[in-house]
C-alpha cells in the first residue's frame, strides 16, 4: 500500500481538502453543538497535518462572551497570526413579551446594557494582549441577540439563529449558495404581520396594533444598547483592521457605544456597519444625530473605507424617511470624510444633501475654493430624489455631482442610486470613462448632464466619456434592495451574505408582494 507521502503533492492536498470540507471549519466552543466532526483529531497527524488543518480551523472563528475566557489558551501566539475572522455573538438575557408591552422596564434595559458591556469590556482585555506583529489584521465582527428579541411561535423559523451554521459555511467556503433557500432575515415578519390584517384572527384593530408594536420593538430594541455608566474605558487594541455589523441582526447599538470600540481600535481601516433603523422616528433621529460624532468628528484617522446601511420595512418602520431626517449627518460626512478612500452611505443621507456646496445655485468660484478628496477612489450614496422627483432634480442631482467630481482626483468610480417597488435609478461613473445610466421611469440622461461628466473627465485627465443607457424592467422591482444588484458597487454598499439574502434570487414571491403593497398602504396613510 502506498505512503500518503509518496502521492504527488497535488493529491495530498486534494486528500487533505477533502477531510476539511467533511468536517467542522471552526473549533468547537462551549457555545454550539458539533454538528459536524472537528478536525482537531487530524490536525494531531504530524507537523504537515497540523500546518495544513490549523490554517483552516483557526482561520475563522465564531464565539459568544463563554468563550472569551478560554479564547487566549485556545487562539495561542503562534494560531494568531493565523485568525482572519473573529465573530463575536453576544448572548443576551431573556426578558418578558407581554404583547400589551408599551414600554420596556429600566432594571431590563439596564440588565442588557450591562451584559452587552460586559461581554465587549472581556474581549477587548483579551484582544489588547494580541501583538500584531506578524499579524495581517483581522476583521471582528460583532452580532447581538436576546431568544426574547424573536417572537416565541416562530422560533422554529429564527433567521438570526439559522444564520449561524450558514454564515459559518460562508466564512469558511466563500459561497452564498446555502442562503438562496432560506430567504430575506425578516421574511417571517412580512409572513407574522399577514396575520394582524383586519378579518384575520380574533383581536380588534387596536389590541392587533398594539400587539405588532411591541413585536417590533423587541426585535429592534426598546432602547439602543449602550455601555453602562460604570463601564470601564476600554484598552487600545492593534490587530482589529476591519470592524462589521451586518444586517442580520436587527437590535440596535448606539453610536456612543461604537465610538468607544472604534476609537480604541488602532489599526481599524475598514468601518462597515448595516443595521435596521429604530422602530420609532424619534428613536432613529436620535440615532442619527449622535452618529454625527462617531463617523464623523470622531472617526479614527486609520480608517480608510466607511460603509454605513441603513435599512427598513414597511411593516417594522410606520415613518417615512424625512421624519427621520438629519441634514447637518450629510454635512459632517461631507466634511470629515475628506481622507477616505471608500465612502457608501445608504438610506440614512441623501445624496442631495452631501452635494449641496455643488449644487447649480453655487458659483464655479465657489466650487473652486473648496477642498478635495484627494484620496477618494470609491463613492456611492442615495437619494431620495430618484424615487419622488422630476427628471429636472434628477439632471440637477447628477450636474452637483460632476461639480464634486472635480475635485475627487483619484476617483475609480462613483454611484448614485435608489429605488422602490415602483421605480429604480441607479448612475454610475468610471475612471475609464464609462457612464452608465439604468432606470425604469427616465430613458436616457439629457445633454447638459453628458457634459458635465465630459468636463469631469477633462479636469481629471482621463478618458473621453462613452454613455449607456439601459432600462430596468419594473417587474424586477419589488424593493430599494433589489436595486442593489444593478450596483457595481455591491459590495461596498452591502456585505456578500448580506446582498444575497436582501436581492434574493427569485424576482418575486407572496411575501415580497405583501412588504411592496403594505408599503404602498402606508404611503397613502401619510398622504
């Protein structure tokens, strides 16, 4: 019988790639079952062995706050320098759901407060130990949950819960194969929410409304998590490159909360946080208001990218955007964003707003005197005026953003979009002069904005501009995030897992009709 070591090389690893995708990616830790053998066993073969499966086993790692106490022993010096993702998922406490809920008790409130405090202060004591020599940088991910957030009768239908073993087969393969079965993460809502229309069930139209807002505010959050008053400051830590949140979970952290991470992470590049707006208006403009200091003022200077997401339903959201509207957040992004490289904001600005200096009111002399993006190479932003304006403030939004483009010298591409289950607009400008333009409801752009671009691409030394004009079929709409899969920019605007599970593969099905045709219900509510 031959000698694993006398097979070619090419065979070997084929051998050894086949024991790793039959067995677990991660370590098992006290927090998750072992749904599959680990490879720990094989990793104990000899030195080649150990190599080739601890590259893999500690490659990503996903934990809860009763890990972190062991994660140093674990995750030694040597199987640092090996750990590219790091997911941490908070495990909150359980709490009461009444459905006659109008608010949530401040002993809860500070009872989750300080588990979430808790759980950030450990691990941040244990990652301000890690040397980052020799280290690439790794990206710490942060999740959090309560079993008390998701409506009891559809537990068996948790998407944050299902999403584990997913994300896990994702952070280890690369694929989003496995989430085109399972469908958007509040699906289940649209499907609960079907059942408190008027006719169905027993309860009258005040106990349904009633019902469904305290539903909502235990998935989103009574109150955005923040640290306790005694929380302690945190220490510095070097081997964080990439900070993520993504919209897979639905409760909400307060900016304050994640300027204290970010400003202790010295060597964050890469700021990207989705979320799910807060279920009441004025929650959410408060929200927006303290993000001023937290991606604005205070942003790290290391970081070189910022994505912020910030998505909403018809059925969790009763408000409109402009109820929840923050004009001076475009204008402290606009001004303390100068250093990035890579900027997407969506849903919580308007594009409109981040261009005013540029817009046609303004003197050429004016535009001139203000300062560059000297190292900006990616942009996209949304508007709202591609969804309720006239082809004369879509001309005018796209003119402004010429006029900006001026003074991004090293732009690769900018994007300007949005959409909803009746309209879609999504421009797009490259560096090698491409300009793309897609909609539903305006054909083709008019000259004054071809020349405006044919001037960006004069004043930026790069080639002359070649337009398309390709339409997007209304059927294919049924959301702003189906727009997303027209973006160039996709994967800046939304992360992988995310942007599979918001576009979905199907165009259309019962439950996205059902989110579409309740939005439209509450647009005519607020007319």
């Amino acid at each position: 019988m031959p000698h694993f070591y006398s097979l070619p090389a090419e065979i070997q690893n084929m051998i050894l790639g086949f024991v790793a995708n039959t067995t677990s990616p991660t370590p098992h830790t006290t927090s998750s079952p072992p749904y599959l053998p680990s490879l720990a066993p094989y990793a104990c073969v000899d030195k080649f062995w150990n190599s080739f499966f601890e590259s893999r086993t500690f490659k990503n790692l996903t934990i809860t706050q009763a890990d972190i106490p062991s994660l140093s022993h674990i995750v030694g010096r040597r199987r640092r320098t090996l750990l590219e993702h790091l997911w941490l998922r908070i495990a909150l406490p359980n709490y009461g759901t009444s459905p006659c809920k109008r608010d949530e008790k401040p002993k809860v409130i500070w009872r989750l407060d300080a588990v979430f405090t808790r759980s950030i202060s450990d691990l941040w004591d244990v990652l301000s130990e890690w040397d980052s020599t020799g280290h690439k940088g790794m990206t710490l991910e942060l999740g959090v949950f309560s079993p008390s957030d998701w409506a009891s009768f559809m537990s068996h239908v948790c998407s944050v819960q299902q999403d584990v073993e997913l994300y896990k087969h994702y952070l280890a393969s690369g694929s989003t194969e496995q989430y085109e079965a399972v469908g958007d993460v509040h699906w289940p809502y649209i499907a609960m929410h079907r059942t408190f229309n008027p006719g169905q069930g027993l309860l009258t139209t005040a106990e349904r409304k009633q019902h469904w807002f305290a539903t909502t505010n235990n998935l989103l959050g009574w109150k955005p998590l923040e640290f306790t008053d005694n929380a302690a400051e945190l220490p510095p830590v070097s081997v964080v490159t990439k900070f993520l949140i993504r919209r897979q979970q639905f409760r909400e952290i307060y900016p304050t909360a994640l300027n204290k991470m970010l400003e202790s992470l010295l060597s964050v590049q890469d700021i990207h946080v989705e979320r799910w707006r807060c279920a009441e208006s004025h929650d959410e403009k408060a929200w927006c208001k303290e993000a001023q200091r937290t991606f604005g003022l205070l942003l790290p200077p290391s970081v070189k990218s910022l994505s912020l997401y910030g998505d909403t339903s018809s059925i969790l959201q009763k408000w409109v955007a402009k109820q929840a509207t923050v004009v001076s957040l475009a204008k402290t992004l606009r001004q303390y964003t100068k250093n990035l490289e890579c900027l997407s904001i969506s849903h919580l600005i308007d594009a409109k707003e981040f261009l005013h200096p540029f817009w046609p009111a303004n003197s050429e002399e004016a535009i001139r005197l203000l300062p560059d993006w000297k190292n900006l190479k990616r942009l996209s932003l949304t508007s709202d005026i591609f969804n309720t304006g006239k082809e004369k403030d879509v001309n005018n939004l796209l003119c402004a953003a010429a006029r900006a483009a001026r003074k991004m010298p090293s732009l690769e591409i900018l994007e300007l979009w949005n959409g909803n289950d009746e309209r879609a607009s999504v421009f797009r400008y490259r560096a090698n002069g491409e300009m793309t333009w897609r909609g539903t409801h305006i054909p083709a752009l008019n000259d004054e904005v071809i020349r405006a671009w044919e001037a960006v691409s004069v004043n930026n030394t790069r080639p002359c501009i070649r337009e398309s004009f390709k339409p997007i079929n209304t059927d294919d709409i049924t959301s702003t995030r189906r727009v997303i899969d027209y973006l160039a920019s996709k994967d800046q605007v939304l992360h992988p897992v995310s942007a599979s599970r918001a576009i979905g593969k199907r165009k259309r099905n019962d439950l996205a009709d059902y989110e579409r045709k309740a939005k439209k219900r509450a647009r005519s509510d607020t007319n």
